[in-house]
C-alpha cells in the first residue's frame, strides 16, 4: 500500500464484518451475486422512486439526490452517496430510504434500525457527514406502506464503526485476515463464510406431529401477526395525519387523540462504557428473571 493514501471504503459496507471487508481487499474469492439478488436490487431502486414520489406527494421538497458525501480518518476515507435530503416547513433531514420484503420489514417494524446494523452504521455515517436529522422512511415491498421515522442523533457510535473498519484495515496492511466470531445468523448470511471453516454441525429435522402441529400454528399466528401490524399501521397513518390537523376526534366509536410528537430518552449503554470504569458497571448490575431463550424463525426468509 502507498504510503500516505488512504484506503477508500464505502459507506454501506462500513457495518460488514471485519473478516469480510479485509478478505475483499487482499482477493479473496467472492461468490458471484445470484440473478435472483441482482433482480431484488434493481427492484430497490424502482421502489425508492416511488418513496419519494409519495414524499413529494405529501409536501417534502427531496433534493440532494445521490449526492456523494465522504469522511476521512487518520487510516481511511469512507465515501457514500446519500437518498435525498428531505425538506419541509420543520427543518431538513438527510433522507434514507429501505425497501424491504414483508419479514424484513416486521424486523424493521419490532426492533427499528439497530435490527439491521449494517444499515445503521450506513446511515450513522451519512448522518456524520451531512450533520442533519434522519428521515427514515422504510417500505414493506409487499403491501406498500410506507414507516417513516426520524432520528434526531445517529443510531450507532461512529467512533465504533471506524474502530470496526480500522481492525479491518490494519489487517489488510499486514496481509492478513483479522480474527473475528459472528452468531450464526449472520454466518448464514454472511457472503464468504467459507473464511471461517465449516459451520455448525446440521441440525436435525424432527417430524413429530405435536412439533409439525406447532410449526403450522407458528406460522399461521405469524401471518395473522403480520396482517394485523398492516392494518394497524394504514389505519394509524391515516389516523395521526387527519389528527396533526385536528388533535382530537371520533370516528365510528373510536376516539382519537393526539398528544404531539413525544421523545423518549434511553441510556446509551455504548456511551456509558465508554465514560464510567467496568467495576462501577458492575456493581449497578442486578441479575433479572432468568428465561427461556426460544427463538424461530424461517431458515430461508428473503
Ligand atoms: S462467517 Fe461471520 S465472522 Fe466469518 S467472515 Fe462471515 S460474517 Fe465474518
């Protein structure tokens, strides 16, 4: 490497693992995207058009489109191009736009962004660059509701991204692959995943008819979950737009009633750690109620 000049990495990689973001700079073989990806991607970009077809249509002014914007850090430079900034009587947002198939979006729906970490760290580097709120406005690809969200501060710590990618980083510069562990998802996820050897042993498939029964029931209550979530979430929108005008009302024995935009605030625990020593944490630490850890989810979901 010239020494002096450094490595360009983009910002929506700024959150992949480590292992990966070296292993594509020193070479390694990479599979090729199936056509089947190729496809979604390209569907992406039809669906941002008509997310800021709708945006316009409901009074933002979205400029900025594709604008490129970059940071540089003493080892490297990230280089981005942002959605849009979007605009209205109430100030400017650097605009970011996801269009995600229906479980996706349920994720997106129950745990926000920090669900998708590599989008955070993308957008909590655009957010550095450009300096303004986010607007988050997030497509179900299949229903075409659209969840929009603003953020007055970034999602992640972009100090930890950079710590992330220097790890990367310095590896490359020593040719080698940094040590890195991810949980089995984004193993499963993961495009080079033969870089960590060969992955847990199968699981078994059991076909035991109180478990298929359940299977079935899962899945139903999950369909009837995520129906409900999408006619709660048209009749919220139509709602809160009719109640920004009109804060309170009744409809067909339903009262409406609208207390204005609200903030909650949470204990960045990022931050905490970084202020106050370990032995403290510790002892304001109280065990909760142990649980069992279940989770379920479709092996193949997109
Ligand atoms: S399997 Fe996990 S740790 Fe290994 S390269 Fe992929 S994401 Fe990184």
């Amino acid at each position: 490497m010239e020494s002096g000049v450094n490595t360009v990495y983009r910002m929506s990689e700024a959150g992949h693992c480590p292992r990966v973001l070296a292993a594509r700079r020193l070479g390694y073989e990479e599979p090729p995207r199936s056509q089947e990806i190729e496809n979604l991607l390209d569907d992406c970009l039809w669906h941002e058009e008509r997310v800021v077809m709708r945006l316009r249509s409901e009074g933002w002014d979205i400029t900025d489109r594709q604008r490129e914007v970059s940071l540089s850090t003493p080892l490297l430079q990230l280089v981005g191009h942002i959605d849009g900034i979007a605009s209205r009587e109430d100030g400017r947002f650097l605009l970011e736009i996801k269009a995600l198939g229906r479980f996706t979006f349920n994720s997106y729906i129950k745990g926000g962004i920090l669900a998708f970490l590599d989008y955070a760290a993308q957008v909590t580097c655009y957010q550095k660059a450009i300096q303004l709120p986010i607007l988050m406005a997030v497509k179900n690809r299949d229903t075409a509701v659209i969840k929009r969200d603003i953020m007055t501060s970034p999602p992640l710590s972009f100090e930890r991204i950079v710590d992330s990618l220097n790890i990367a980083e310095q590896s490359v510069r020593n040719g080698s692959l940094p040590e890195w562990k991810c949980d089995e998802r984004a193993r499963e996820r993961c495009p080079m995943s033969y870089l960590c050897g060969p992955g847990k042993a199968e699981v078994k498939e059991l076909a035991l008819p109180d478990l298929i029964e359940a299977a079935r029931l899962w899945r139903e209550g999950k369909e009837l979950e995520r129906e409900a979530e999408e006619k709660l979430g048209k009749a919220r929108d139509a709602f809160l737009a009719r109640a920004r005008e009109e804060p309170s009302f009744t409809v067909e024995g339903l009262a409406v009633q609208y207390y204005g935009v609200r903030q909650r605030s949470y204990i960045d625990e990022v931050a905490l750690r970084s202020l106050v020593p370990e032995e403290t944490i510790k002892q304001a630490m109280r065990p909760g109620k142990p649980w069992d850890d279940l989770r379920v989810r479709e092996r193949k979901q997109e």
